[in-house]
C-alpha cells in the first residue's frame, strides 16, 4: 500500500486483535467463503496490518484463550 492511497484509522480492543491475528493466522484464506478476489485481499492486508502495527503477533496460548474468553463474553448470539 502507497502512501498515496488513502488510509483509515479503526480502534480495536486488544482482545478483539489477538482474536483476529491468531484467525488469520491459522485459517486458510483459499476456504474461506467470499464473493470477491478483493474481500480475500483485504483479510491478508488486515493480518499484515495487525503484524507491523501492533504487539500482538508475541501473544502467547494464555493470552489467545483469555482473549477468547473476554470476546465471547456476553455475546447474546
């Protein structure tokens, strides 16, 4: 992504983060349902985002379960 490209800001809790990371990180992209090559793009942009952006790619098993658990939380659904 250019500097050129215009960017956006979207706060996340830390939780929802380490959540998202280790989805990403263990979920095969090509099984995941899309309806566009671009949505597939975008999920692998959000993975690199979250890599060199935040702490969470250091989160250890403890971390990602208790995360897991502070999502799930109250969910409703």
């Amino acid at each position: 992504m250019g500097p050129e490209l215009p960017t956006v800001r979207v706060s996340l809790w830390r939780a929802d983060a380490v959540v998202l990371f280790d989805w990403l990180m263990s979920v095969d992209l090509d099984a995941v349902p899309i309806s566009h090559p671009a949505e597939k793009q975008a999920l692998a942009d959000l993975l690199s985002r979250l890599e060199q952006d935040t702490d969470v790619i250091g989160a250890t098993q403890g971390e990602i379960d208790a995360a897991r658990e502070e999502v799930a939380r109250d969910m409703g659904w």
